[in-house]
C-alpha cells in the first residue's frame, strides 16, 4: 500500500482507522480546524496573488533569495499558498467543501475518476467535484514545477501523485465505515485530523513545499561556503527539518 514512498505516508494515516495520531497530546493547544485554515487561506491568497503581481514578493517563492531562516519561512509558505490558490479560485467558495464531511464521500469518488492533467492554467467546467480535482492537479503540478526550479532531488517529489491517490483511497474506505461522520467530529474536537480531502492536500502539500524551501537552503549554504552567513545558514536547517509549520520558523531569522 505504502509503495516507494513510506516516509510520505503522514503520520495521522494511523489516527484514521481507531489510533490516535502520534502527536497529540493532552494539554497541547489545539490547532486551527480545517474550517479556520480555509478562511485564513481566502483571506490571504488574494493578498499574495496582488502582492506578487505588484512585484513586493519574489515570484515564485521557489526563486527568493535566502539570507536567513525568516527567508526559508517565507519561501514554504509562499509555495504553498502557490499551490492552494488554484482551489481559492473554484467560485462561490466550493473549497469549503474540502472540509464538509458530508460531501466527503462524493469528492473522493469524483477525485478518482478524474483523469490527471499535466496543466498550471486550468478551466473550471462547473462541475464542482471534478474542478475540484482539476484544482488539486493543478497545484500538485505546480509544486512539482518549483521542485524542479529549486533543485529538489527527483526522488522527493516523483510519484507525488500515485502516492496521493492510494491517499485518497485509504481515505475513502475510512469514509465508508459505519460512523465516520461522528468519529470525525470527534476527532476534530480533539485537536486531530481525520481523513478529510482537505487534510490531504493540506499534508502533501505542505511536505512539498518544505522540500522546496530547504532545497534553496542548501543552494544557500552551498554558495556562502566557509563565510558566517553560511555558519547561520547551517544553524537554520535542524530547525527547518524540526518544523511542522511555517510560523515554527517565525523569529529565528539569523541576520
């Protein structure tokens, strides 16, 4: 089931079938459902998309210059809000069905029967389900694009896609057992992430865009050899490696 890619399986695969995920933690705060990630997302995709096209942001976030470990922050972060815009475009706010436990069941299938596209510019058809896979083929493209932009070792990103549907499968069978929508429910009360379509994207995505961030590290570190910037830079990349987030660089920048 894992295929070539055992290290891509995430870890709350296991809180899916009766586990709990492996960093949940009692009195850890619980972090932002999938619901408030959506907004914050909505809010700032079209904040980057402006930005980027006024030229205040280097575009794409693959291509930034590295000088510190905020730089490093910005580029995953960037990358990835990339790659989820595609799905900011569906109108009327259909990516909240990402989230929707109800529809989950229904997108799932639509996402397995649609067949890939190799596209970063996309037409919606207005068939909601299948524009959402059309998005969400559409940022896995994109990714991959920056990936071989920024020198991520080939391994890391090929077969993102195969891996991604035997995801969306796993996921699919989950949904069909007797009392999922309850046990979702509870897990998102717990602070946990159950197989929804958006915690599947979210995860890969993220993992995606991490790679690509550190890989302009390392072309950093590389180019400012033996120089302090570089000692800073090298300091940067346990705490890259450590981080879940983004925002867990926020504040180490090394000037």
């Amino acid at each position: 089931m894992r295929g070539s890619h055992p290290e891509l399986i995430p870890e709350v695969e296991m809180g899916w079938f009766g586990w709990r995920a492996k960093d949940t933690v009692a009195d850890k705060a619980a972090p932002p459902g999938p619901q408030a990630i959506l907004e914050d997302l909505a809010r700032r995709i079209p904040r980057y998309v402006d930005d980027a096209d006024q030229g205040k942001v280097s575009y794409p976030a693959c291509k930034q210059t590295i000088s510190n470990a905020d730089d490093v922050r910005a580029v995953w972060d960037h990358t990835r809000l990339e790659a989820m815009r595609y799905l900011m475009l569906l109108p009327q706010r259909e990516f909240e069905l990402l989230a929707e436990p109800s529809r989950q069941a229904e997108m799932l299938e639509a996402f397995l029967r649609q067949q890939p596209h190799d596209d970063t510019v996309i037409d919606f058809t207005g068939a909601t389900m299948s524009d959402i896979a059309l998005a969400i083929f559409a940022g896995f493209n994109w990714l991959s694009q920056c990936a071989v932009l920024a020198g991520v070792e080939r391994e890391k990103f090929s077969g993102t896609l195969q891996h991604f549907r035997k995801l969306v499968v796993l996921a699919q069978q989950w949904w069909a057992m007797d009392g999922a929508g309850p046990r979702c429910r509870q897990m998102l009360e717990q602070g946990e992430k159950p197989p929804l379509m958006f915690y599947l994207i979210w995860t890969d995505y993220t993992r995606l865009s991490k790679e690509i961030a550190a890989a302009g590290l390392a072309r950093t570190i590389d180019r400012a050899a033996a120089s302090a910037r570089s000692d800073a830079l090298v300091q940067a990349v346990p705490r890259l490696q450590q981080a879940g987030e983004p925002d867990d660089l926020r504040g180490q920048a090394n000037h």
